[in-house]
C-alpha cells in the first residue's frame, strides 16, 4: 500500500469503520465533511462500498425550540438504550456564526454520560450555511454510522425552529422536544413542525411543571387533531416525560418503536426511505450543479457581478436569477 489515497487504503478504512474502529469512524465522517473535491470523490467511493451494511437502524430526529431540553433528553434516552443493549449512534448538530463562521461543538460536554459509552458515539458537526438544522452531510454520515453497526441513530438538530423540518426527509421518526409554558405552547413549535411530527415530547415535566406540562400536551393533542396526519398509517402521539427525572422515557421509546413498526408493516417506510434517496440526490446535483456553475474563472467573475448588483438593489433577486441561468445556458421556463 502506497499512500492514503489508494484504493487499497479506502478498503482498509471501510473494514475498520465495519469493526466499529472509533478511529475510523471519526476519519470517515471527517473524509465525507471534507469540501474538497479528491475528498469527495474518495468519500463516494466508501459510501459505495459500505452501502450493504447500511439502513439497518432506526433513525430519529430530535428536534425542538432551544431550551427544551434536546440533549438531556438524548443522554439519558441513549443511556437507557445501551442498558437494553442497543447501540446509539448520535448526531448532534451545532450551530454555526453567521458572523465568524465558528461553531461550539460542545455536545459531548451536554451528553458527558453518553459520551463516556463504549456503546455510543456521539459525533457533533456545525451546521455551517447549510439550513434545515442539519448539515449538508448529515445523510451520509448516517449511513456511515450504520456501517459501523450502530442500530439506533439520533439526529439532533439546531434549535432554529421551522427551518428544522429537512430533518423528516433523512429519519424514519420525527420526534418533536416541546416544553410547558404559560399558556403559549403552541408559539414555541410551529405548524410545520407539527404536521410532520410522528411524536411530541413535552419535557420537563416534574415538579411544579407537571401540570403546566398535562396542559401543553392537551393543547398539542388538539393541535394535532386539527392538522391532517402526514400518513394513513399513523397517529401522531404525544406524551410527558421529564430527561432529568428519567420519567417517561420508556414511554417515549415504546411509542417510537410502535411508530416505526406501523411505518414498516404498511410499506410506508420503504416509501419514506425511496423518498429521501431521490431528495439525497436531487440535493447533491443541485450542489454540484452550483459548484460546476461557480468552478470557472470567468463564471464565478460573473456570478460576483450579479451578485453585487442584487446587493446594491441595481437588480431583483429573480432579475440576477434570470441573468445566471442565461450564462448557465438555461432557458427560463414559461
């Protein structure tokens, strides 16, 4: 074996990233964030290679308005996951300064518990410009995690509200993290978090909440009986738990896998899956398609051009459209 860019060297990292290899798992991940095109290319062929091993786990998505209580939620329902010998994959998605462009990645600081687990990996990524409260990898990075054999994937995203809902198109459940308030519950989770929910999670029921927290899931029962369920094959459910108290997590549990069973048994998860294949690959053509657009010398001179006439209100947004897709060579349509 010659260097790390051989065929040979992407093989040795797929059957260690097959062993669970933690070393492995983290340069593969690393390998499918990267931007750069040999690494993109090389991150494909991996994909390509442990595609057998994949869509062998539940995948869940965690979502809800900040101070919910996402990531003890998580710690402690992955604790108890591993104790029924599950093994839990986790992630976590940070979000990125629109201003600096850092991101504070402190998930294993929040999931301390999890993260001490030899049968939990938890793998924080910043969400970079990327919307929908996950990052522009985070479908291949789940499949990644399959590989390594890990049978229940959590998808938690960004607490940035309605643009959360990208995540339904890369999980099989969608669980919404909502909280007790004072009467403007149905403020902190919009409509379109609630017409895609499969399960609503109010936390932070325990002490004097608990009643605040019957109310809210009262309201958010109503809600859902008002909204037309995404799919014939199951009923949204909502529950109380409390993640300090370990209250109702069993509950959550057996109701996500009531769900996805329901999902399996009528062929709407395969469905799902097909789905989020197709939307997986019109995104990355669409990606590529601005990356080759943008690639040129001359086009990405142009690209600028019209970029900052738009900026200097010279041209609307739909004008400077009209003028890329004429340098593209693309007809407007009528």
């Amino acid at each position: 074996m010659t260097g790390s860019k051989s065929p040979q060297s992407l093989e040795d990292l797929a059957s260690a990233v097959r062993a669970n290899d933690r070393v492995a798992l983290g340069r593969a991940i690393t390998l499918i964030e990267s931007t750069k095109p040999d690494d993109q290319t090389r991150a494909q062929e991996l994909l390509k290679t442990l595609l057998p091993e994949t869509k062998k786990s539940i995948r869940i998505g965690i979502s809800g308005p900040p101070g919910a209580g996402k990531s003890t939620l998580i710690d402690q329902l992955g604790m108890n996951l591993i104790a029924q010998g599950h093994k839990v994959a986790v992630l976590a998605v940070d979000p990125t300064s629109s201003r600096t462009g850092g991101s504070i990645l402190g998930d294993k600081t929040r999931m301390g518990r999890l993260a001490a687990e030899s049968d939990a990996y938890i793998r924080p990524s910043p969400a970079g410009t990327s919307l929908g409260g996950v990052t522009k990898t985070t479908r291949e990075t789940i499949a990644i995690a399959e590989a390594a054999g890990f049978d229940v994937v959590l998808v938690e995203t960004v607490g940035v509200g309605q643009s959360e809902t990208a995540v339904s198109n890369m999980v099989d459940v969608y669980v919404v993290v909502a909280i007790p308030g004072a009467g403007d519950e149905l403020q902190g989770i919009k409509r379109g978090l609630l017409e895609l929910a499969d399960v609503i999670a109010v936390n932070k029921a325990d002490n004097d909440n608990i009643e605040r927290a019957n109310r809210a899931a009262t309201e958010y029962r109503a809600a859902l009986h008002i909204l037309a369920a995404s799919n014939a094959a199951w009923q949204p459910a909502v529950l109380t738990v409390s993640a300090r108290d370990n209250a109702g997590l069993d509950a959550l549990w057996d109701k996500i896998k009531e769900c996805h069973a329901a999902l399996a048994e009528s062929g709407v998860l395969d469905g799902r899956r097909a789905d989020q294949a197709a939307a997986w690959m019109r995104e990355i053509f669409e990606q590529r398609l601005l990356a080759a657009f943008k690639g040129g010398r001359r086009a990405a001179r142009q690209y600028q051009d019209i970029e900052d006439k738009v900026r200097a209100g010279e041209v609307t947004p739909a004008e400077g459209a009209d003028e890329l897709a004429a340098l593209a060579g693309l007809k407007q349509a009528k």
